[in-house]
C-alpha cells in the first residue's frame, strides 16, 4: 500500500536527518555557553533540548508531503504564468518569438490538437 511506503520512507528520513537537529543545537548552546534551553519556558528545565530533533524533522516532513504526497495540480495556464510574471519584458518578447518560430516549423497535427482539449 502506497501509505507503507510514505511511512518508510518518513522512518528512513527520520532516522538519517533528525539527529542533525541535535547536532544543530548542540552547537548552538556551546557558541553561546548555554547548559540547556530550559530558560526559554520557565519551569520546564531541558523539556525543549528534548525538541531539537522534531523541529528539523517537523520542516522535512512538511517538504516530503508537499513533494509526493499533496497533489499537484498545475494547468499550463498556471505554469506560464508563474513563467511571465518572473521574465523581464526582454525575455518575455524573446519567449514569445521563440514560440512563435516552433510553431511555424512544426505545425500542429490532429492528434496534438486533441490532446490540447
């Protein structure tokens, strides 16, 4: 089942990166000669040292959903307009002779017609 997978592939993930959280922290408290972050929420001594690894594991976890997991549901008329609204007015005269020049080499047959609609 496809649900297997994710979890393993999660597990793999977690056991590779979340450690580096640790390491990430633990190289934080000793450049500023911090014992613990327990003074980040009064009362609760090291509870938030017990975080570091969830927190990076949180931002890889959220990247492997949003890339195999959520779907992606992109239309050409999304895609090209991500495209021109990040060309200079230069690039987007280029691109659209650039076009223009391969669609009077190659016109379109009925098959790529249909598949169009």
């Amino acid at each position: 089942m496809p649900v297997q997978w994710h979890a393993l592939a999660l597990g793999l993930l977690a056991s590779i990166i979340a450690p580096f959280g640790g390491f990430f922290a633990s190289g934080f408290k000793r450049a500023f000669n911090i014992k613990d972050f327990g003074d980040s929420i009064p009362g609760h001594g090291g509870i938030t040292d017990r975080m570091d690894c969830q927190m990076v594991m949180a931002v890889f976890a959220y990247i492997y959903h949003q890339s195999f997991i959520a779907p992606q549901n992109f239309s050409v008329e999304i895609i090209l307009d991500q495209i021109i609204r990040n060309l200079a007015y230069e690039e987007q005269k280029y691109l659209y002779e650039r076009l223009g020049e391969i669609f009077h080499e190659r016109p379109l047959t009925q098959s790529s017609q249909l598949a169009c609609l």
